[in-house]
C-alpha cells in the first residue's frame, strides 16, 4: 500500500473515555493481534480483554504481511495500537534461506531494505517501533546482519521520536548497549531474560521492561516484578506465545492476573500498582491518560 493509507497516530478523541469505568486501564503494551492463531475469534479475545480491564494492545508488526496487518487491525479497532517492525529472525531471512533448514518453523522470505522503507514511510501512523533487537538463540550465526538491521530501527525510532519495543534473547547486553551507544531512551525491553543487574542499569537509563503472563513460573519475572524500581515496569503477553499454562494460546486479558501477581509481590494494593503501570504505559508512548487522571 502507498504511504499515506492510514492517519498519524493520535490519541483518543476524550468522548472515548467517556465509556471507560474510572478505574486504572490495563494494558498489554506487546502482542501479535495479527497472528492467524486469532483469525477466527478476535472478537471474543478483545471481549474478554475489555472484561479483564484491559483497554490498550499494542499489535507488533514483524515483518512485511504483519505491519500492515497491524496497521489495518488498528485503524479499526481504537483500543489497538499499531507497533512496527522487523523481527531479527526475518531481518536475516534470506540468509536463513540460503543456509537450509535452521529454524523449527518455515520462514518466509523478507525484503529487509524494501520493509524499513515501509516503516520509515509510515511510523507516524504507529504508536512505536517494533519488534525489533538481537537474536542468538534461533539464528546465533547471523548476527552481523541482525545487527546493521536493528542500528537501522533504532535510528529510524529516534528520528521519528517513537519508542522501541525490543527483542533480546541471548543478546540482552549487546541490544542494551546499541540502546544506549545510539542514543535511544525511549525503550521496552520486551520478556528480558538477561542478567538482573543489566535490567536495573537499562532501568537507570529510562528503559522499562515489560513482565510476560509467565510470570509465575519464571524466577527472573519475579525478582524483576518485585526488585526493579514500579516506575520501569509494564506488561505484555506476546500472544499467542508465553501463554501462562504452556501449550495454550495466550491472549491479552492475562495481563490482569500479571498485575495482580506484581502487586503480590511488591505487597502493594492491585489499584495502586495499576495507577503506576498506566502511568508508565502513557509515558513511554506518549498516550494521553483518560481526563479524569490527568497524569
Ligand atoms: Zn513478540
């Protein structure tokens, strides 16, 4: 599609949370809405999201057929917000390719150059960049091209002053530190499996992490929920995956059970650690919060 198709995102006009309770909205702030795993009931898995109280998803793109999903997905339905960009899987895809059966799934072919020039066209229709980052544990082998792909996000990101929702499985400290030497602020770190300390530093520096629905089966999840400073957390689910009973299909309403988890953790009442998410959601994208909170 040309550059143009869709408008530049804005927030909701202020009638819309006229039909919002008043409590804190929850969020799911990474997710693949696009999935086919949701073709055939999207509109029962946003039903029972709004039940949950979650009132914004942010839909990552991944690659050519994703970002525009995501984009079209958006512009339909207001509690979606369409993130875009290149998985570092598909960033090196056709290197994948050329290599023979590597991955435990079929990749498809991507036109990398042709797919940053989508997104640099069209970032103002997207609320951040995403997902992008580094990969070592699928394609280890091809990480020099992973990288040049993912320097090109992080300047596009910054250019277009959006922020970037980051993969960064077996590289965690490489991508925070192309972050960091490139000048980006405006981060989450999306399911961080690093080093506690490495967190907390990208937590110094601005960045927040977002805490999976797996939460409860993962030490790290915990310590970062309940160690990491409120102020930097989020929530995602990545759904479908890391659904919290594993084998399922998982779906944003699970992020309630997260932030019920977090204010476990942190001995804090579920209100309170809600109003501190929200705020940190509408923060890093820039979402203004309904009239009746004001942060
Ligand atoms: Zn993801």
């Amino acid at each position: 599609m040309a550059a143009g198709d869709w408008p530049p995102f804005a927030p909701l006009p202020p009638t819309y949370y006229l039909l919002l309770p008043t409590a804190p909205m929850l969020f799911d702030c990474h997710t693949h809405l696009t999935d086919p795993a949701f073709a055939g009931d999207l509109d029962a898995v946003l039903a029972r999201a709004r039940a949950a109280g979650v009132r914004w998803m942010v839909t990552n793109g991944t690659d050519g057929p994703t970002n525009r999903a995501a984009l079209a997905l958006a512009a339909t339905h207001p509690e979606i917000l369409p993130a875009l960009g290149i998985y570092p899987v598909d960033a090196v895809a056709n290197e994948v390719l050329a290599s023979g059966p590597t991955l435990p799934w079929t990749q498809a072919p991507c036109d990398v150059a042709a797919e940053l020039a989508f997104i640099d066209a069209h970032a103002s229709a997207a609320v951040a960049i995403g997902e992008c980052g580094l990969d070592g544990h699928w394609v280890a082998t091809h990480l020099d091209r992973q990288r040049e792909v993912f320097a090109a996000l992080i300047d596009l990101a910054l250019r277009h002053d959006r922020p970037l929702i980051v993969h960064s499985r077996r590289a965690e400290a490489e991508a925070v530190e192309m972050l960091l030497a490139r000048g980006a602020t405006r981060v989450d770190l999306h399911c961080f499996s690093g080093r506690f300390k490495l967190a907390q530093r990208a937590c110094a520096a601005g960045f927040y992490c977002s805490i999976p629905a797996t939460l409860p089966h993962h030490e790290l999840f915990q310590k970062m929920a309940r160690d990491l400073p409120l102020t930097s957390l989020l929530t995602e689910t990545d759904a479908p995956y890391l659904a919290p009973v594993r084998g399922e299909r998982n779906e944003p309403a699970h992020v309630a059970a997260t932030v019920a988890a977090i204010a476990e953790l942190r001995h804090l009442p579920v209100d309170e650690v809600e109003a501190t998410l929200e705020a940190n959601f509408c923060r890093l994208f820039r979402i203004d919060p309904p009239p009746e909170r004001g942060r």
